[in-house]
C-alpha cells in the first residue's frame, strides 16, 4: 500500500497508519533510517575476540599500513556490551563454543557477526579428522558476513567490513525487528 | 587448598577468585587464568587450557607427511616457518637425504625472518599491554615489510608453508636478496627507535625490572626455554648446541641475562632481533647456486622407528618426536611445544606479587595460545 494512494481518512485511521509502518514506505520513517543507518555503519565497534591466527592479520588491519580506522571501526572492544560487531577470528573449539555464545548474548542490539577465515566459515584445515573443531561458527551464532582465507588478508577483512556496512545501510526498523526475532527464535 | 579452608573457618577474609578470560584483552588469545587474590596479591595462578585444541597431533596420524607441514603452520602461527622446519629436518633425518647447501642458507634466512616478525610482534603487543598505544603501531608497521618479503617468495603473508620435505616449496624472487638488505638497513636505523620508546621509558622500568623474578635453578627444573629461559642465564640455544640448517656456519652470540625479571626477558628478545640481523647479514650475500629441492618420491614412507627434531622458534625450544611404522602417515607425532611448557612456570613467578604485575609477567612469557593447546 503506498503513499499515494490513500485517502485523507485513513490518514487518521491508526490501523491503517500501522499497515503504512510495516510496508515501510513512511516518508518520516525511511528519513530516520537512513539517519540511524548512516550513525550505525560509521561506527562499527568490534569486539576483540580472536582465537588464533586470523587474530593477528585482525591487528595487522588496525595497524598502520591498512588502517581500520579509516572506516571507523578502530575503537576495539574489550567488553562485550559495548561492541557492535564480533569478528569471529580463528577456530572455535567445542570448549569455546559456550564462551562465543555467551558473549553474543552479551551483545547489545543491535549485534553483527563477522565469520573470518576458514575455520570459522567451516572448520577450515581441521575439517576433517579433527573431534574437537566446531565445523562452522553459524552452528553457534547467526553470521551476517562471511570472510574466506586462512588467514584472510587485511583487504579482504576490510572487503567484509565494508559489506557489512552495505549491509546495514539497507536496513529499517522494521527488517531490523525482523532480524533480531529470527534469531532469537534459533 | 586445606590452607583456605581453615582460614575461612576462623573466620578471616576469604580469598577471592577472579577469573581473567578465556576472552581477555590481555592474554592474547583465549587462555583463561583463575587467579586467587589476597586483595591485591596474587596467591595463585591456575592456567585452564584447551580453548583452543584442536587436536593437531591426533589429526597428524592420518595425514601424510607433506600435509602435516601445513598443520604445524597454525600451531605457532608466529613462527610459522620454524615450525615447518621441524617437521621437514625429522623426515629428511629419517630417510637420510643430503639436503643441498642453498637449501638450508635459504631455510635459515627464513627462520630469522620469522624471528624478527615475532619479536616485533611481541615488542607491539607488549606495548599495548604496558599502556603505550604507539608500540603498536610502530611494531606492526615494520612488521609488514618482513611480510611484503615472505609473500613475494612465498605468496603468503603470515603462514607461509615454504618448507616441504626435501627442500623448499618454490626458489626465491629474484628480489628476494635486495629486499632483505633493505628491510635490514631500515631496521637497524628503527631499533634504536623501540629502545627509546620502551626499554628507556621510566614508567615502563619501573613496572618491569624486579618483577617476576625466575631463578636459574627454577628456569632449568621447570623447562623454561626461548628468550625466557635466557634471561635466566640458562643457555639453551638449540641453534648454539645443536646446530640444524646453517647455523654452523654463522657467528652469533647467544643472549643470555642473569636478572631474570619480566624486563630481562623483554631485553632478551630485543637483542634477539639485533643477532637475527647479524645472522641475515652473514648469509644473504653469498646464498650458494643449486636445486631448491632434492627429488623425493611422490608418497614419503619413512622407515620403522623413532625420529626426534630440536628446533628453536622465537618462544623456545620445539620438538618434534615421530613414530613410524613404516606407513606414509606417522604412527604417532608429538610436538614439545615451548608455550606449553613456559605457561607452567607462570604460577611460580606470579606469586605474591599484585594483580597489575600479572599482566606484565604473563605478557613478558610471550605465549602463544594455539601452540599451548595445539
């Protein structure tokens, strides 16, 4: 149902305003998405969470040469609350798998995850043979961005990084909701 | 443990347990330590581990042996290229090949590559831990010139997996040799630069000297090896006392401190970059012409027995203990991780000292996670 179609009664009509909301064409409300939108993806907060190796090259993109910061992404997180993203860098183990969920739930919303490497796509190099290695980290936690490499370059880091601001700048209030009830409800 | 409870039972203060990680900032990785406190002292240091176990050695039991190089990669990934190493001497020991001079020049160059990247990594880091933002960006910044060398020879940034059995991956760029001196050059000008920052800078002093004091009775009963046993005095230089690749045709001094403090074993890797450059310097002009790879057969059995490897990587001493039976796959592999065994000293140097002082000590250890669970 647009705009324009609507006749001057039903603007009144609170029922038909709510029907107008989750069709989200609302000129106001699509204005403050983009507003929020434009806040969220300008600041993305990582977690520092790594596990291993992928860690480092982690680093090696906040340090000078490729410059995270750039993106506004610099502001590393030691506490889970007050980061916007988890970069799962490295594998997860089954002993640490309650530890990374723990730490999601800790997340504030709204809360992106960042799959980097191998390991984390899928188990990587342990994928076979190993009985300790989690075979991908979405068994875990829902992943919104997936990095592949072992390790993956600090470009293709901030490939992702990028993505997941593309990601969120398409986002609404109401997608948002959406979001967080599905994957609530895993 | 009795000694808490009865204390608890009259009634003093309890102790109070504090649980730093498996996610911490601090510990570089995901190793969790439950610590006891008395206030503001340190009573005890438990080390969980196994976030992280991956179970590397068991997987190497169904694996072959050129594949197992690229598993020793992810055990310490900051001495990525030491660690193949390890596992190409014990195969090529075991089928008794002649490994050609250019070859080894070529695996030693590597390795102290490999060393210098680590130490600055552990030189950034420890910064960072220590409160000194800079250290981080100056450390890392050098560090990726070492890295632009790896991957024009090697096509990887950080796990290179250059070494196989037999030789080496591929032969090196034509640039290879000009890189290095250049990365050299710049580097000796730089060092100066991180004393200035760090090793002179008073805060930093006096955080560090005197702190976490490990005896040379306690370095050698423990196992401590690396730059850690060092500067203890215990002069455990594998590349000294056992010489493997070409360092027996180098000169180098082994560093080695009597101090024993966090900052000693700090200065002991800081010295270690300028004797790794010492090393670099004596090869890189006159790498000898030749194969970069002996011919091996395409499925590498090795002969019924025992092989065993020492290795020194930039944390300490790894050994690789192969069994085969006779199979392309190893009956049994096992890995001495130098990690592994430098973490159980912890809770020994950590005792009675304050919390803060935890972080220091346990940074100065320069432990690697992954290769403590491996």
């Amino acid at each position: 149902m647009g705009i324009k179609g609507m006749k001057y009664e039903e603007f009144k009509d609170n029922e038909s305003l709510e029907l107008l909301r989750e069709s989200g064409t609302n000129v106001l409300l699509t204005t403050i998405d983009d507003v929020i939108n434009w806040g969220r993806k300008s600041s993305l907060w990582p977690l520092t969470f790594a596990t291993s190796c992928c860690g480092i090259e982690m680093m090696m993109t906040g340090a000078p040469r490729h410059d995270f910061s750039r993106f506004g992404m610099e502001v590393y997180r030691a506490s889970p609350r007050q980061a916007d993203v988890i970069v799962v860098a490295g594998t997860i183990v089954n002993k640490m798998a309650p530890v990374l969920k723990r730490l999601y739930d800790q997340m504030s919303e709204p809360k992106y995850v960042v799959a980097m490497g191998a390991c984390a796509i899928s188990g990587g190099p342990f994928f076979l043979n190993s009985y300790s290695v989690i075979k991908g980290v979405e068994h875990v936690i829902p992943v919104d961005v997936y990095v592949p490499g072992c390790p993956p370059r600090p470009e293709a880091l901030l490939y992702g990084m990028l993505q997941l601001q593309r990601m969120i700048e398409t986002e609404t209030i109401h997608s948002r909701r959406e979001r967080v009830a599905k994957n609530n409800s895993k | 443990m009795e000694e808490n409870i009865k204390e608890i039972v009259v009634g003093e203060q309890e102790d109070y347990v504090i649980n730093m990680g498996p996610q911490h900032p601090s510990t570089h990785g995901v190793l969790r330590l439950v610590v006891t406190l008395k206030g503001e002292i340190v009573k005890n240091v438990e080390p969980h581990i196994g976030y992280i176990h991956r179970g590397i050695e068991k997987m190497c039991e169904s694996i072959t042996y050129p594949q197992i190089i690229h598993l020793t990669d992810r055990m310490d990934y900051l001495s990525a290229s030491i660690n193949n190493e390890s596992v190409c001497l014990a195969v090529e020991k075991a089928l008794e090949v002649d490994i050609p001079d250019r070859i080894k020049v070529i695996r030693t160059i590597f390795s102290e590559l490999t060393r210098i990247q680590s130490h600055q990594l552990f030189w950034a880091s420890y910064g960072m831990d220590m409160g000194g933002q800079t250290c981080f960006f100056y450390g890392l910044r050098d560090r990726e010139r070492i890295l632009d060398i790896f991957e024009e020879t090697t096509g990887g940034r950080m796990l290179i997996s250059y070494n196989c059995p037999g030789g080496l991956m591929y032969d090196i760029h034509p640039n290879f040799q000009k890189r290095v001196k250049d990365f050299i050059k710049y580097f000796r000008k730089v060092l100066p630069e991180y004393d200035a920052i760090l090793t002179g800078n008073v805060i930093f002093t006096s955080r560090t000297k005197g702190i976490g004091h490990l005896s040379l009775e306690d370095a050698i009963s423990y196992g401590v090896t690396g730059p850690s046993g060092r500067a203890s005095g215990f002069s455990c230089d594998v590349r000294k006392h056992e010489p493997y690749s070409a360092y027996d045709r180098v000169k180098f001094n082994e560093v080695l401190y009597t101090e024993g403090d966090t900052f000693h074993r700090y200065l002991a890797r800081i010295e270690e970059m300028r004797e790794s450059m010492n090393i670099i310097e004596q090869l890189i002009d006159n790498i000898p012409e030749g194969p970069y790879a002996v011919k091996m057969k395409p499925i590498i059995k090795l002969p019924e027995g025992e092989y065993f490897q020492r290795v020194e990587t930039s944390r300490g001493e790894l050994d690789t203990f192969v069994i085969s039976d006779g199979n392309k796959n190893p009956y049994r592999i096992k890995f001495r991780t130098p990690c592994f065994v430098n973490l159980g000293v912890l809770n020994h140097i950590t005792r009675d000292f304050k919390i803060a002082d935890l972080i220091a000590i346990a940074g100065s250890l320069d432990l690697v996670i992954p290769d403590i669970d491996r």
